[in-house]
C-alpha cells in the first residue's frame, strides 16, 4: 500500500513516496541518483536502526556515511561543517549526491550541506520520524541555527525524492510522535477543514499508531504542503500560512533553551496562542478555540507556554523571528478552521495581554 | 564618462556601472534598495579608504557597518558567521540589503552571506580592485574556502547592481591591480581575441593605470562575462570556460598556501599552463603559446608555478578541484587565442611531463 505524491516544480519537480517498508527499496533511490557516488547522512540514534537497509537498497554504488550527534543543539554551522569535511575527505565532485536519514535536524543540515557544496548537488530526503515525514522533509527549506535564533541561515534547495517509510515509525518515542502531531493539525487548521475534523475521530489511532491512520494522516499532509509549494516555493505569499503557531513557538523554544521542548511541542502551544489571539480579536469564536486546544491536547502536546517563561521574554524573542519584517511582527491567525490568514495588525499590547493571561 | 550594461537574467537582470566617481553616486545604490535597512560590509584596507563615500550616498537610510580582516587567508565560514552575528544583534529582517564593498574575498563573503541569511536577501557588489571589477561581483558566485580546497562552500547568488568604481584603482597596489590583469587576458583567451590583440598593444598604459584604458578593460571584461552568464548562469555549459587557467591556479594557489600567492598571480601562470598544454597536444601553435606568455608577463604576472612546488604536488590538489566530475578532470584549453573548449581527453602522464618540464 504504497503512495506516490508529487511537489510540481517544474524541471525540479519531485516524488514523495509514502508506504511501509520503502527504506529498503532500490526503486526508491537508483532513478534519484545523476552521479555514482553518494554520501548517506544520519545520526547516532537512527544510524544503527536503519543505515543498515539504506546501504543495502543502494547496492554497489559508491557510498560513504556519516554520522553525526542527535539533537536541535547540534543543528549548527559548525556541525554542517564537518559534512563538507567528509565531502572533501572524500573528494566527492559535483555529481554527489547526500542523502539525509533521519529527522527534521539531520535533514535540514545535509539538505543545507547539499545547497552549499560546490554552489549546490543534489540531495534525497529519508525521513524516520513524523514532523519530517508530514513537514520538514518536503519543500526545500534547510538550514541550521544560530545562537540568537532559530534557522536563521539557510537556503532553499528542493530534494530530489523524498522516501517516507511510515514502517521507521515504529521506533519513534512517543513524544516524538506528538511533536509530529503538531504540523499535522496545523494543515488541518490552515487550509484542510475536513481533515481536521478527520484528526478529531482518529486521534486516538494516531497515538496507538495505527498503520492506516498515519499513513492517511501524512498523505494528507503532504498533499496540502506539496500544493502549498508548488504555488509559492520562496515564501513570496501563501507559503507563509506554513507558519502557522510557529513565531510563538520558536520564541518558546528559544526560551526554554534549544532542545528543552522539541519543536512540535513548541508549535502545539503556538497553535492554541493563533487561536486564542485569533479570538480575541474576532476573528473565530470560542468554540473553534476549544477545538483547537482539544486536539493538540489529544495529540500529548502542551496547549500553553510554560509557566516560568515571561511573557516580555516571548515578546522579545518573537521580534528577533525572521517573520518580523522591517521591524513589524507579522502573525498567521486563523478566520476559522481550514483558514488561516498573515496579518501585520496586532500590536504589542495585544501580545503581551495573550501572554499575561 | 559612464558605462552602464547588464546582466540579462529575467527578473533577477541588474546594471553593472562602471565609471569615475561612481561610489559616491546615490543612484547607484536607491533604486536597487528594497528595505531601508543596509549592512555596508568592509574589510580593514578598503573601510577606512571609501566607506566614508558610500555611507554619504546611503544618506539617511538606516545603516550599519561591518569591518572583516584582510586577506584570502580569511574567506572563512567562520568569518562569514560573524556577518550573521552582526545582521542577528542588529535584528536586520528579510528586507535587508548588504553592501560588499572591496575585493573579490568581501564580495564572495558578503554574497554568500546574503544567500544564507534568511534563506536569502539581496546584496549590492561594490568592487574596489581590478580583479572584483572585472570577474567576481558580476555573475553570482559567492562562497568561501576550506582548508581542503578554494571555493568549495557556496551559492549562486545574484546581486542587484554592482557598482565599478574606476577611481578606486588609484589607491590599489601594483601587485593587485596585476593580478585583476589575469583576469582581463582570460576574457581575451577564451572569447574575444579582438580584445587580447588590443590588450597586446594597451598593457603599458593599463599598468600606467591610464584611466581611459582602466574603463575600456573593464566594460570589455565585463562585457563578456554578462554574456557568458546570461546563457550559462549556474555553468551547466560555457559557463566552464571562464575557468581557463583556474584549475592549475587553484592547485598552485593552495600548494604555496592561501594568501602567499594572490588568485590572479596563480591563474597568470595557469594560462600559461593552459595556452603550452594546448599546444603539446596540438591545438595551437608555439606562437600563440609565445603571445599568451609574453601578455602575461607584460601584466607583471608570474609565467610559471613557483620552482620549489613539486609537479606531483600540484597534479594532487588538482585532483580536488571542483572541476572534477565523478573522479575524472576536466579542463579548460585553447583551440586558438579567443577559441576556449572544456576537454577531459588529458591523462594524468600529461599532465606530469606538462608541471615538470
């Protein structure tokens, strides 16, 4: 039961492949692959539990591996470094192509490592846990932090195929799993009403990981970010819907320290403050709240920042965000459920009462 | 008596000025300023010389300023970090503009730099030395080196507008302003052999730094690059041929060490090596190996690598060079003066007998 999307991009358009078992398919990789030599990068935690069928789908091509250390904290310049060392150790040329195994991290910074090598190769993305599978894997966007703010230094550089085997997710620790949960409600609230009703009824599937649950669920989500994309691949418009709870949660992440919360638990608060802000100005009424706050509940993420960051330090680190534009705070709110819209309209007060609250 | 010409590239096409007086000149810079925030970037040679000019003409936008250390041995990732530093603590959004303003090592930086900030932000070249004027800020090639190879981190990143201020080139050293020379001959080589015959009879008062020669030079030079960009921008083809000579010049660059030998120098002895291997294959004949050589050494060029750098020793760091598709080397040679083609028919025995002559 295997799916085949596609992120229409003309001469770069690419597949997302969705099924069970797809890490170890050659058909997945080979008709991907323009040079004979490839880089596979993972981490310590994934590497052992895949890297295995990974170089078996591959065969005989040349292949080499790195591995690198688990974790947001170690999405750095100086980490993406030590890729572009083990490119150059190796001296691979402009036909390399990387490939990233495994979550949002390593995918951002071997996606970047790809953008920046020789002036860009080609790289696949292999997502092993849920918020690459739905989000980060698909659309072009990598990068790494920087001390004073999260992907701030990046590059757009679409992938060549993305491989997400849902069979990986199996392994995935349940917080994990949650923090996936996350982008997967917010396409439901930006742009897809009745797949948030969806989510509503198989929540508890989801949770229990049921095979055909998640497979829909990120199908689903897939299909809205590959349309989303192709209609807006630099972020010029629409594309910025995908933010959607995450200039809140970034700033919360930032604050409570990279890696204390994981990104999605800070995107599952960051969507109940859309909501709530998004009422509070009228824009949606109560009950679309509740909603809000009950599904990302249900999903085991955290609806609230918590309650030892002030709210003036929020404030601060949301100015910092790169969605602030010539020093304006533009927000995604919601004018319902399946509708989100930017504005530039709330001012700081307004923030700073949300927060207080 | 300016020269304005252009980079035809669709919606991204930008003016090259060329002209005495020009960095002063608000309308080289307004009407290619998007936000009203500007990071002027600088290195500690050229800063104190101009960029009191180029903060005049910005006139009361708002402007900050940034001061690199001099030198190649600085084209760092790590230096390029410090950009980002400087554009996060003074919160610059996605509407920032950078200035590079010096030679070719601030403008690759700055370039890179604007690529990655935010996934992108626009920049504006200002060229101090003859090298910049006529190679580097036009055309998008922006990046930094690695201890394992020259320019092997980076982006295709186009500016706005570049600015080629001739009256700049009377505070550059006469070993700079020979190096740019390396440069100019290139074009001539590869595809204007009416330009190399006219530099044959002009060199003396290029060297005399004639202001009427400078500007001729440097709209012919870049002239031809325009050309060659706006048909082959990210070098799928043509492209390659303005690496005439750079393969060797890389290697023997990076063989005396980053910084000992300037770019152009190295390339003035890798045409040579182009124009003589040329030749031993039977290409072209003696005297136009005679005339490439003599034009180079009239720049006050080196016409040969450095006799303590072993051959074998060059033919290794060539092996790393980026031009190397999937382990096999490519270069650049000479079919005539003004007639460059890319071959992979030379065999590593060439090469040797070639370096130890």
């Amino acid at each position: 039961m295997h799916q085949r999307l596609e992120v229409a991009l003309g001469d770069r358009t690419y597949p997302i492949f969705i099924g069970d078992g797809l890490i170890r398919d050659p058909d997945c990789y080979r008709p991907y692959l323009r040079g004979s030599r490839v880089l596979v990068i993972t981490n310590e935690t994934v590497g052992p539990l895949y890297m295995g069928a990974v170089l078996e789908a591959l065969g005989d091509l040349r292949t080499e591996t790195l591995i690198l250390p688990d974790g947001e904290v170690y999405k750095t310049l100086d980490v993406v470094n030590r890729v572009f060392d083990a490119l150059l150790t190796h001296r691979f040329g402009r036909d390399a192509t990387l490939i990233a195994l495994g979550g949002g991290v390593v995918g951002d910074m071997a996606g970047f490592a790809a953008a920046c090598y020789q002036r860009g190769v080609d790289f696949l993305q292999v997502p092993t846990t849920l918020l690459a599978q739905v989000d980060s894997s698909v659309g072009g966007k990598t990068g790494v932090n920087h001390r004073l703010g999260k992907n701030m230094i990046g590059a757009f550089h679409q992938p060549r195929a993305v491989v997400a085997d849902t069979a990986t997710l199996a392994t995935l620790p349940d917080r994990e799993l949650s923090a996936g949960l996350a982008e997967v409600i917010k396409y439901g609230l930006i742009r897809d009403r009745a797949f948030f009703g969806w989510l509503e009824g198989q929540m508890g599937a989801l949770r229990a990981r049921d095979p055909a649950a998640l497979a829909e669920a990120i199908a689903r989500s897939c299909q809205n970010k590959a349309e989303v994309v192709a209609a807006d691949e630099r972020e010029a418009g629409q594309r910025a819907l995908l933010n959607l709870g995450h200039t809140f949660g970034h700033a919360i992440e930032t604050g409570v320290g990279y890696g204390t919360w994981l990104h999605g638990e800070a995107v599952g608060a960051g969507l109940v403050l859309a909501a709530e802000l998004s009422h509070r100005i009228g824009w949606i009424d109560s009950v679309s709240v509740d909603r809000t706050a009950r599904l990302v509940d249900a999903a085991g993420l955290p609806t609230a920042p918590p309650s030892d960051l002030p709210a003036e330090r929020i404030l601060e680190l949301m100015a910092v965000d790169k969605k602030v534009l010539d020093g304006h705070l533009r927000l995604v709110l919601l004018k319902g459920i399946g509708d989100a819209v930017v504005t530039d309209e709330i001012d700081r007060a307004q923030l700073l009462a949300l927060l207080e609250r």
